[in-house]
C-alpha cells in the first residue's frame, strides 16, 4: 500500500504527502540522487537557474550532497521546515527519511535541509536558499546554522 504521494504544496512547488496516519519513528523512504561535492552542485545549480525555486540538494554530514534531480526519488520533493516533521538519517552514502512526530493522513512531510555552502554567503546565496517554511520559529534560511 502507498503510504505517500506528491501533490502541490502550499508551502512550495510540489511536497510530499501522508496517505495514511504515520507514526513516529517510522521509516518512510530514501532519498535517492546523485552524490556530488559543493561545489559540483553548486555550478549545476547555477546552471538550472530555470528551475530554481525547488531545491533538490539534500546536504550530507560531510559537506556533499545528494542532488535528487538526477536519479532521484520522490523524496526529491520533500520540502524544507525549519520545525520539520521527519528527519534524515545518513547511513554511509545512502540517507533515509523517517518520521520524528506522529503524522496524520493528509499532512505534508518535511525536513531540514541544513545545507551547508562553502566560503562566504553572500546575499545571492542567502537569497537562493531563503526559507519559505511557515514555522514560528523559522530561522529564514534553508542553509544550516552553521557559519
Ligand atoms: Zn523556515
């Protein structure tokens, strides 16, 4: 049985959503792409500009990424919170996503990016990865806390 399905988001674009009540916990799916470096994702990221707005880059603890836009899954669409309701868990190079709240039928999944970016941020990386999430606590930012 399909637990998920992508749909429109009112958050962004596309997300990803419960088809059934989810506990928490549980192991929902992999996120599935391309590993890259930084900066790898970076110039191809540039290089899409078209289809900017939706994030793909998933960042690993390492400081490389999964870029779910090529030989991604449809946890490609997951969407950025900064209060998420699942979280990945990297195992190697394979990251999972799993639930971290009680999830109801119909809710939209998220996680936290904590993408991290090499050298400074300048207001263009700042603007490109700026948080649309409606969380009180928003940080307005998709990048990690770290500086
Ligand atoms: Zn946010």
């Amino acid at each position: 049985m399909r637990r998920l399905s992508v749909r429109t988001s009112p958050v962004h674009g596309r997300g990803v959503f419960a088809l059934s009540d989810l506990v928490s916990g549980e192991l929902l799916l992999e996120y599935k792409g391309l590993h890259l470096t930084w900066r790898e994702a970076q110039r191809q990221h540039a290089r899409s500009r078209a289809e900017a707005g939706h994030t793909f880059l998933f960042g690993l603890d390492d400081g490389s990424v999964m870029d779910g836009a090529r030989g991604g899954n449809s946890a490609r669409w997951l969407n950025h919170s900064c209060a998420p309701n699942c979280e990945a868990e990297q195992d190697g190079t394979r990251v999972f996503i799993r639930a971290i709240r009680p999830i109801e039928k119909g809710q939209e999944l998220f996680i936290d990016y904590r993408l991290t970016v090499e050298g400074r941020r300048t207001a263009a990386v700042r603007r490109m990865y700026a948080c649309r999430c409606l969380a009180d606590a928003c940080r307005g930012t998709m990048l990690s806390g770290r500086r």
